[in-house]
C-alpha cells in the first residue's frame, strides 16, 4: 500500500489553538499517514489508535537525549520509570508500583480529596482563577499527601514537574533543556531526601510502600524509586490539571450541557468521561515498531515511529455520534483518555476520583459559574491546556 504523505504544521499557533478541524482532514486522509516533517506516521482514527495502543509489537523504546553528560539527570529519571519501558522490565515495575497502590490508598484518600476540596472552595471569591486558584494546586496536594510530604512544598513540586514535562513538545530549545535538567536533578534530591526518612522511619504513604514493595524477591531500585514518585507527580499533576481546565472551560461554554449537571439530570461520573473525550488534555502518544507490523492496511517497518493522535481518535465519527458535539450524557463514552493496553494510566481511578470530587464540589458551591473573559491557551499541543480560566459567580 502506497502511504500518503501529510506535512501539516502540528506546532503551529493556529493548530494550537484549535486542532481539530486538521484533525478530521487527518482522518478522512487515512488512517495511518506518513508525516514528513516528524518523519514518523500518524495513528488518526479511533480504530488504528486502539490497534496500535494494544498492539505487543509497538513499544516505548526510550533514547538518552544528547549530550548524555549534560542530559543525565532526565535522561535517569525516565530511563527507570514503567513508561518508558517495555515488558520484562515494565510489567516487574508495574506490578510493584500497582501492588503499593492496590493497598487501599485511592478509595482512603477519599474523605482527605472530599476535605481538601471544601476547604479549597471555600476560599474562593466572587472572581477567581479557577485553574490557578483550583485546579493547579488540586493535584499537588493529593500527590503530596499520598506520598506524605509536606503540601507546602507543592510550589516547587509543580514547578519542576512542568519544566520537566515541557521537554515532550516538539522544537525543543536549548533553555528548555537546560531548566528541565535543572528541575530533574532538584526533584531527584528531594525524593531521595524523603525515601531515606522512610526508610528510616515508614509511615503509611505510598513511598513507604514503594519502599517495602517486593515482587518474586525483586524490589525497585534507588533509581527507580525515584523515577516512579516523579512520575506520579508529573502524570498526575498535568494530566488532572489540563483535563479540568478543558473539561471545565468546555462546560462554561455550553451552559446548556453544565445546566444538565447542575440539575442532577447527569451524574458527574458519567460527565467526566466527556469532558475527557472532548478536548484531549494529552493529543500524542508516541510508539517505536519492534517488528514489522501492519495497521490498518499500511506497513509499518521494525524501527519506524509511529504517533497515536489520541484529540483525533476522540473526535472519530465511527465511534462517537455527532463527535464534534460536547454532550456529557455520552454513555458509552469508549474514549483513549487514559491510553490502551500494558501502558494503561495506572493513576486512572485515582485521577478520575480527584476530578469527580473536585468538579462535584465547586459546582455544587456555584452552580452557574460563568467566564471572565477569554481564556488564554498554553502554547502547546501534545500536552494541551489552558494558561488560565478567569471566572465568576452569577449574581
């Protein structure tokens, strides 16, 4: 099969700011399209997305960024962490990472994320940042009492989990490596600072358990503990974050749809999985054949990448009925917001528990919360999001 070759600007401000209308010519392409410019094809569709998400024969095949020397210290942290590696290796990370998990930490946080959130909410004015004042420091501080350390410290856990995850954007530049570097040697001294206080003295947190979790004989590594908690931090802190914020701003824009939440009309547990569907808070997945493969009709060669464009796949109309609409009745809502397959989000149910008590809660204390203007857009796709979402109380 003959591929057909796309050179669409992906980094683009007009892409940015909306994508999904290239998106959809994406799709009526093909469902897998050779892009020139990244040199890599592109997964467009909901059903070659899936295929390739769940297909063994794709893999996260990690490379040290260059120079090794100067890289080092992003390079470790993710050269030891469960995303970025395959099974053998992925599947012992995992399963000693998920049995920490599996030990009643999610439904426990519970009543802490119920509290957390009311004490949040109740500080809010009639105007308000509702990603800053909200939404941002929402997640910090569930991942830091999960990890039991201290919530004052969320400032610089935030700051170093974004400089560190802006080296997913395509173009990077040379101040954006260099404060990433910065930020992964600060986050991993602190991280080792706290496992050995645990390992001196463990308590019931979830590096404590990291700490004392075994498989077969087999533990984690220093290395690997440490990049599994910065992992944590950085694929809760952003995923929730930029899942709320274009949820969120997604309902201000159609009151109709926030009105059938507010009403009781919808739960917010099936809400939720439109407002991940809708606008895609992560828009790539990359994978690296590890054989030759076929997906959907075209050849794909052992060493070849390929991106799952996870916005598309959402927006697929052999899926999803009228795909452009935002309903948040949708049910089922069969969406790639958490991926497929052996590297399926493990922090799912939590994040899914953080953002139905966080979404719950503001409404319930403001149930027509309007916009304050025009939200601007961070200037990024494939971690999408917004820089801000001013709004205000109805009178």
């Amino acid at each position: 099969m003959t591929a057909h070759v796309v050179e669409h600007d992906l980094g683009s401000p007009a892409f940015v700011s909306d994508p999904y209308p290239v998106l959809a010519s994406l799709r009526a392409a093909g469902p897998v399209l050779w892009h020139e410019p990244m040199g890599m094809w592109l997964a467009t569709t909901h059903d070659s997305v899936s295929s390739v998400l769940r297909n063994r024969s794709f893999g996260r095949i990690w490379t040290d960024w260059e120079p090794r020397s100067q890289m080092e210290p992003f390079n470790t942290l993710h050269r030891n962490q469960l995303m970025e590696n395959e099974p053998p290796t992925h599947t012992r990370l995992r399963r000693l990472v998920a049995g920490a998990f599996g030990r009643g930490h999610v439904e426990r946080m519970r009543p802490r994320i119920e509290s957390l959130a009311a004490s949040m909410v109740d500080a809010l004015g009639e105007s308000f940042d509702v990603l800053g004042d909200y939404a941002e420091p929402m997640p910090v501080f569930v991942i830091a009492d999960l990890l039991g350390v201290p919530r004052e410290d969320h400032i610089a856990l935030r700051d170093w989990s974004q400089a560190i995850v802006h080296m997913y954007e395509p173009g990077v530049d040379e101040a954006t490596k260099a404060a990433a570097i910065e930020a992964s040697t600060a986050f991993a001294d602190y991280v080792r600072a706290v496992v050995e206080q645990r390992r001196a003295s463990p308590g019931e947190d979830l590096i404590s358990d990291l700490i004392a979790a075994r498989d077969d004989g087999s533990k984690l590594s220093d290395d690997e503990l440490v990049a599994s908690v910065v992992l944590l931090l950085n694929a809760g802190h952003e995923a929730s974050v930029n899942v709320f914020g274009n949820g969120f701003h997604a309902l201000l824009e159609h009151p109709d749809q926030l009105a059938r939440i507010t009403s009781g009309e919808v739960p917010v547990e099936v809400a939720l999985e439109e407002l991940i569907r809708f606008d895609a808070a992560l828009q790539l997945f990359e994978r690296t054949a590890t054989a030759d493969v076929e997906v959907s009709g075209q050849l794909v060669r052992a060493g070849e990448k390929i991106a799952c464009l996870m916005g598309s796949a959402n927006r697929d109309d052999a899926v999803f009925a009228d795909a452009d609409a935002f309903d948040v009745g949708r049910d089922p809502n069969p969406h790639v917001g958490f991926g497929m397959g052996v590297h399926f989000c493990l922090g799912a149910p939590l994040a899914r528990l953080e953002l139905q008590i966080s979404i719950k809660t503001l409404l319930d204390r403001f149930p027509a919360l309007q916009l304050a203007g025009e939200a601007p857009r961070r200037p990024t796709w494939v971690l999408r999001g917004y820089e801000r979402i001013n709004v205000r109380t109805a009178p």
